[in-house]
C-alpha cells in the first residue's frame, strides 16, 4: 500500500524491519542446505516459545487451518467435547468441532469474562466420560485470557486431552505447554509471533500422539489436516514436509523470532506486551473509557474498550482514527456489535512510538468529535506513572 496505516488490528500487526527485509529477499529453495538449516533453526525456536521438548509442525495455512489440524488429529465422529464458549472464536471452535461431527457440550460463559471453572467442573460431573475439552486460551473478540492450566487439569483428572487455540496468546505471554501438559495447541505466524500470516502452527505431547494413531483406523481426517501426515512426512531423510513449504514465510517468521529471543528475550517480550497493555488501558480509563474485560484476566495481546458514554458507536472512533490518522483499530462482532473497540498490543502497536500517537489521536477525537475538554496528555497517565523506551 503506498500509504501504509499503523496497525493496531489484532492480527495481521506491523512487524518489525529484520522481518520485513527477511520476506523481501528472493524465494528460497525448499531443498537448499541453507534454507533447510533455517528451517531446522526455525523449528528449534519455536520449542523455545511453545516451552516444548515435543515437535513443532509449520503448516501453509491461517491459525484457523491449524486448529482444524488439531480437533481433525485429535476428536473423530460421535467423541463428546466439552467446548468453552465465550467469545467470537469460541464459536469458531465449537463449528468447527461441529463439522467433524463431534458432540459439543457447550460450557457457557459471558462474552469478556474468564470462563467460571465451577461450571466446568460440574458439567465434567454430569458428563463423565467425555472425550476432550477445547478451549480458546486467549479469546481475540474480546481480550480475555481463559485459564486453560486449570481446564487441563480437569481435562486431565478424567484422562482426557484438552486441545488450546492460542492463535492470539501464543508468544505474547507466558504459556508453557509442557509444564501445564497441554495437549494439543495451535497458532499463527502473524499475531505474537509478529510475522505476516501465512502459517499456522501446532504443537502435540506424547498424550496426542496415543489418541491420534489409535483413532487412525476409525477417524475421517483428510490429508493435509492431519497430524499423521505431517508427522511422517518429517521423519524422512529428504524432503520432510507433505507439500512444497511456505519457504519466505518460514525465512520471515525465523527473522521475528530470532529478533524475539535474542534481542528482546521471551521474558522481556512478554514484559513489552504486557507494559503497553498497562499503559493503554490506564490511557484509556483516563479520559472515560471502560474497558470490557476485568483486570485480573485481560489479554496482553489485546485490549478491549467499550464506547465512551457520549458515543453512540464504536465505529465513530474507528473512522475517525483511519481518516484523520491512518490508524486501524478493530471492532468486534456477535452481541459487541459496535460495542467495543479492539487494540492490539503485539507488533510494533506494542510500543511507545505507536502508544502515544494512539492514545493522543484518541484525546483528540473526543475534543473534536465529542466537545469533551481534555487536558492535552490526559491519556497518558500510564505512561508517566511506568516510562518504558520500547
């Protein structure tokens, strides 16, 4: 685009020049012994975000080909799931399980808010021989952080997997698949990991790999959304990918995450998401802004306002920041409808050279817009209270 705007979309986000400049050079060679080193490197780095001793698979798809991955590998037909429904992507989730006719079993929650785990513990009660649970770890539509090490847990007591849609959590804050025995978790290249989309990525312990062959004589997988077939194709001496890879966006993603661990550090990653979410949210609050979800479970990935009281939309916002400023914020969708507004933290949008313009555009549209008299910097009271040079 020749104007680009500043993203504060939750996912595709600005991404930082090393992996700009990775995806620009020429298309590498799927069989080139530099290209397959890179690969390995790459996969190597991944284990260090995912905190995995167990493969991590890139497949040429969005996240959403990787969660398919996933429930195809790990449910078949007639399994009964227990599915946490509680934002925009729970229902996501819960279609897909659907199309591989699995039985739901729906744990309903408030859409911004955690799921209540008392209300999954009872229904594991009332349905105690359930085959799994899905959940989405962190729910992108509305900002909140589901507690997927106590769901495994329940899922665990019962002997039963869990499966996590981490698509926006994955690298954005702590999640240790091993420590907590997640089963099967899936992501994406372009939200955390701060890469352009194109891949989705997934990871399975030795749990999942038990159900996956002994279902195999019975489940309907397909191929290419099949743990199975990636799995055997990385075991061979030559060519260990079922299809031709996504080799630029694999060369893209090994430049993010190097910058990621080596530059930034996971930790200090983290600590920048989670900086810039204090900061935002604090701004925001500041100049009459509530946000949707409570403190104690909001994602550091994204936050999520509602509409000021002298708003009658959210979308009044949205425009006014993509016209006047060239900045993209998201809405949602479902019963937030125009609702709230949805700003990310991952990318460049978790810095303070994008921070500050935001939260200052914001001020300025209800001064202009609105006729509410702000103090100029009334947003930035989060700032002043926690500098940071990100």
């Amino acid at each position: 685009m020749a104007n680009q705007p500043k993203l504060f979309t939750p996912g595709p986000v600005d991404v930082f020049d090393e992996t700009l400049a990775a995806l620009s050079r020429p298309v590498p060679y799927m069989m080139h012994p530099e290209w397959l080193a890179l690969q390995a490197e790459t996969s190597q780095m991944l284990k260090r975000v995912f905190q995995t001793e167990n493969g991590v698979f890139m497949a040429t798809s969005p996240g959403s080909g990787a969660i398919e991955t996933g429930i195809a590998s790990l449910f078949q037909a007639g399994d009964q799931v227990v599915a946490v429904r509680n934002g925009i992507f729970a229902e996501r989730l819960i279609q897909i399980l659907n199309a591989y006719r699995c039985e739901v079993i729906a744990v309903e929650g408030p859409w911004g808010q955690a799921i209540d785990l008392d209300k999954v513990a009872d229904t594991l009660r009332q349905h105690p021989d359930i085959d799994g649970i899905a959940v989405v770890g962190n729910e992108t539509g509305t900002g909140v952080r589901n507690p997927i090490r106590e769901l495994a847990a329940l899922a665990h007591e019962r002997d039963a997997p869990i499966f996590v849609d981490a698509v926006s959590g994955m690298g954005g804050y702590d999640i240790p698949t091993d420590k907590w025995k997640l089963d099967v978790v899936a992501t994406s290249s372009n939200k955390a990991l701060e890469m352009a989309p194109g891949l989705g990525i997934i990871a399975a312990n030795a749990r999942a790999w038990e159900i996956v062959e002994r279902k195999t004589p019975t489940a309907h997988r397909g191929w290419y959304y099949n743990l199975s077939t990636w799995r055997e194709a990385l075991q061979r001496p030559v060519f260990p990918f079922p299809t031709t890879p996504a080799t630029t966006s694999i060369a893209g993603l090994h430049a993010s995450l190097k910058r990621i661990l080596e530059v930034e550090t996971l930790e200090g990653h983290w600590a920048r998401y989670a900086w810039a979410q204090r900061v935002v949210r604090t701004g925001l609050r500041a100049i009459g802004f509530a946000m949707l979800t409570p403190d104690d479970v909001a994602s550091p990935t994204v936050s999520t306002a509602c509409k000021h009281p002298e708003m009658e939309t959210i979308e009044e916002l949205r425009d006014y920041l993509r016209d006047e400023h060239n900045t993209l914020i998201s809405t949602s969708g479902g019963p937030l409808l125009g609702q709230v507004a949805r700003i990310s933290h991952m990318g460049k949008a978790g810095t303070q050279a994008y921070v500050v313009p935001l939260l200052l555009a914001v001020e300025e549209f209800l001064r202009v817009k609105k006729g509410i008299a702000l103090p100029l910097g009334a947003s930035l009271v989060g700032l002043e209270a926690e500098p940071r040079w990100y």
